[in-house]
C-alpha cells in the first residue's frame, strides 16, 4: 500500500485502484477540534481539487478535496456521529472516504510522505 | 504584517504551557493550550479557568466630577454606581452607533475603566480630548488583568486570598491575593461566576503560577473565551456591536438605566441622544434587533451568513456563530429585521448558498452561573 499526500494536507492510501481519503495529523492539528462532518454521496464522480466533504472545527470551516479524479464508493458514518475520531486517529478510524481512481499516475505524481514532511516542516 | 505585536506580561508562562500564540488586537495571545478549545470551554463550565485578558485597557478617571464627565459619553449611570460596584457601559456616537463597550467600577474615590483592547488607543484618545479637562484621565498600562472564571473560581480565589473577596456578581473591591495587592471584581465574559483581578504586570505571572497551583484550575485561550461568551450571549464588539449599530438594536435596553432615558433627572446629555432615546420612546422605529438563533441541524453558521425569508428576501446577517461545547450544538448571535426578531420565528440561513432552517431564541444558550446573591 501507498500514501501519498496533497499540498492541502489530504493522504491518499492506495490499495489497488481503491483509495483511502482523509486529512493529515497536521492538518487535524491546525483545525482544532472538528464538530461537524458533511460527506460526500457515495457513487458522486470527483475531479482532482475538487470539494468532496465539509468540516468544520471550533475555529473555522474547511474543505476535503478530492486528491484525484475518481468516484466514492464508501463514506465513513463514524466520522459523522463522531467528528473527533478525525481528531483522535486521522490516518487512522478517522478516514473520510474511498474512491475508485481513475488513473492511477495521478496519484503517483503526488507527494510522498518524505516530500509531505518536509513541505509541513 | 510589518506591524510588531505586543507581549502580555504572561508571554513566557504561555509558551511554557504549551500554548499557540496568535496576533490579537496587536498583541500576541493564547488561542489554546494544548487541550484545545473544546476541552477548555467544557472545563470552564464545570470547574475553573484563568485567562490572560491583559491585553484590554485599563484607565483612571480621578476628580470630583469624573462619573458627571463620564455620563457626557455613556448612556448609562455612573453617578448612581456605589462605591465597590461595577456597572456595563458603552460610548455612544452622534449617529447613536457604538464605539466600543466597557466596564466602570467604581473604586471608592475614582473610576477604573476596562476598554477593548482593538479600541483602547481611540476611547482614550475619546476620553481626553471629550473629559480631559473635567477629570484626569490617567491610562494604567503597568497593570494586567487575569480573568478567574467558573462554578470553582470563587474557592480558587479564596486559596490565595488573605481577608474577603468580593461577595457577589459585579460588586468588587480592593484584596491582597498571593501576597499582592489586587482589584478584583466579580464579573466576567463566560457566564459563569468569576473574578477580573487587575495586578501590577511585574506580579502578574507569581500570581497567575498561584492560582493555577489551585486544585482544578486550568489556563483557558482566546478561542475557549469566544464560545464561552457566544453561548452566554455576550457581544463582542466589532462583531455584534460596531459604530452603526444602536444599543437599542443591540438589545442593550437594559443597560441604560431609567435616570438616563426620557423622563429622567439627567435625560440625555451623551452623543447620539436624540437617536437613541427615539428608539427607546418609540419601539416600533427600531428597524432590525440582536437576537439568538438555533439551527436545526448540526452545522455550525459563522459570521457573515445571510438571513432570509421564505420568499429569498434578505432580512439579517449573523454576526457571531459556532459550535457551542456546552450546548452541544451550533449557536448563533446575528440582527434580524425587527418584523422576525420574536423568539419562535422560522427562517433560513444561507449556509454555503443553501436555505437552512434557524429559530429566533432567547439567550443566554447555555444559563449563567453569577452569584447574584
């Protein structure tokens, strides 16, 4: 399995042509503590940078994008019911959604976690 | 940001607690500390927390005719405040806008002041060019001021107290605290019973370090600070108040005492009077109101969220909303159109573009704990 990250601090954790969507321990850090998750539907087609999932944390809102083009397949009820498992273990119980990727070069041409850690360093 | 940003005297405590510092009204403040906002809020409301507000002003008025001189800028009762009372206060402008609100207690002999800090260089500014020569106006910068708050700050204060600390909600007075001598008030900006202790800033952190050393108390950020107020219905100025919004519109009836309205001895007499008492004496011209809103759903509005009715017409903005810990919800503190401003009405929030259904309540959201007795 690879990950590979966004500039805008989502991971991408492949397993064959199925990718795990969720944000960055960073990136839960600087949110602060999530309150509200809004997913996306499952079978809605995301293009790369697009918004998939709304957050919100006690300071501000953000956006999940969608890391590469793809398509939901399965969203994470748990995060919804329990927005601080984000939080708590976000490369973990915390995930937001999967997709089938579309191509999967797009990903390939994505940070890994050396490049990730030092852009956040 | 070429601007350089000032340090509170707690500066280095903050940093040793762990805390993130960020640009605050020219200064550099706590937002949290590493238990986060959500954990700090919720500690606050169940035992107590002690926050760094030296950042606000705090100025003298000295002279005989001080509360007269005052009275010429407030809408409110100075003259009547007894001595170790506090009273909540705000300049007015000709227009009947709010400059910034504040805090007066009268000390016995002179009034101390607590400005904003984002307004403090104008309001002083305002106070000596409008009552410079009636009174001395005198700007406190050697002192600090900690805020004490929640159910369990009254037996933390008395843990470094020698003698009595003020006995109920807005009453204050002179007290020696970790062998300092303080002014402390009990007030506060949570809802919560609480104290506002001004110290002298080279004592600041010894006294800070003793009251932490209390059993339960905990250092509480800037964004704790801001849910605590919104679910308390308190208004932060430059958001819920500003220099086009009336104390009438704010729903600050209650702030401005008979003696000062129509009819009273020392009717009128501040700027924007004629605005002002207008509103009063004739309720209905009074266009739009501050009032509390409920979502239905969990998704917290923020500022700058449009109201509107069922036929897409725009009647309000919020101007404060979040998510509140203890409500355990989202809250909202915005101005409607005074036809949807009673407790009950229905409309929409324009939430990312999208009508979300809120309700006009009352406030507080979550109830005060003062000691008023």
């Amino acid at each position: 399995m690879t990950t590979r990250y966004t500039e805008d601090h989502e991971y991408i954790k492949m397993d064959g042509d199925i990718g795990t969507v969720g944000i960055t321990a960073f990136a839960q850090d600087k949110l602060g503590d999530l309150v509200y998750v809004e997913q996306p539907k499952v079978g809605r087609k995301l293009a790369a940078k697009e918004d998939a999932a709304i957050i919100e944390s006690v300071k501000a809102a953000a956006e999940v994008k969608a890391p590469v083009d793809g398509e939901v397949i399965e969203v994470n009820e748990a995060i919804v019911a329990d927005p601080s498992l984000v939080n708590t273990d976000p490369e973990g119980a915390g995930w937001f959604f999967k997709m089938k990727v579309s191509n999967a070069a797009a990903v390939a041409a994505l940070q890994d976690e050396a490049a990730y850690k030092a852009m956040i360093a | 940001m070429s601007e350089t940003l000032s340090k509170t005297p707690l500066f280095d405590l903050h940093v040793s607690l762990g805390a993130r510092m960020v640009p605050f009204a020219g200064y550099e403040m706590p937002v949290q500390y590493p238990p986060g906002v959500l954990k700090e809020h919720l500690h606050t409301r169940a035992h107590a927390g002690l926050f760094d507000v030296s950042h606000m002003g705090q100025v003298e008025l000295h002279g005989a005719d001080a509360a007269a001189a005052l009275e010429t800028l407030v809408p409110v009762d100075v003259i009547g405040i007894a001595p170790g009372k506090q009273r909540y206060a705000f300049f007015t402008n000709e227009a009947g806008g709010i400059l910034d609100d504040l805090m007066i207690f009268n000390v016995g002999g002179y009034l101390h002041l607590v400005v904003n800090a984002a307004c403090k260089a104008q309001d002083i500014a305002h106070l000596k060019s409008k009552i410079g020569g009636r009174c001395e106006v005198r700007v406190r910068d050697d002192l600090a001021l900690l805020a004490l708050q929640g159910p369990g700050a009254e037996a933390a204060l008395t843990g470094v107290a020698v003698g009595l600390i003020p006995s109920v909600f807005m009453a204050g007075g002179r007290v020696k605290l970790a062998g300092i001598d303080c002014l402390v008030t009990r007030t506060g900006y949570t809802g919560e019973d609480g104290f506002e202790i001004s110290v002298p800033n080279a004592h600041c952190e010894a006294l800070a370090k003793a009251l932490l050393a209390q059993p339960n108390v905990q250092p509480i950020g800037l964004g704790a600070r801001d849910s605590l107020r919104l679910e308390a219905g308190l208004c932060l100025y430059g958001h819920d108040l500003d220099e086009t919004t009336t104390p009438v519109e704010a729903s600050l009836n209650w702030a401005m005492q008979k003696v000062r309205r129509t009819g009273g001895e020392r009717a009128g007499g501040f700027p924007g009077a004629s605005v002002i008492l207008g509103q009063l004496d004739n309720p209905s011209s009074v266009k739009r109101k501050r009032v509390g809103l409920k979502p239905e759903g969990r998704a917290p509005i923020r500022e700058g969220v449009e109201f509107q009715d069922s036929a897409g017409n725009k009647i309000g903005i919020v101007t404060s909303g979040g998510f509140g810990p203890t409500v355990n919800g989202p809250v909202i503190m915005g101005y409607v159109d005074t036809a949807h401003a009673a407790s009950g009405t229905k409309i929409n929030a324009m939430l990312r573009g999208t009508p979300t259904p809120v309700t006009v309540v009352g406030m507080p959201f979550a109830p005060h704990g003062y000691k008023r007795t």
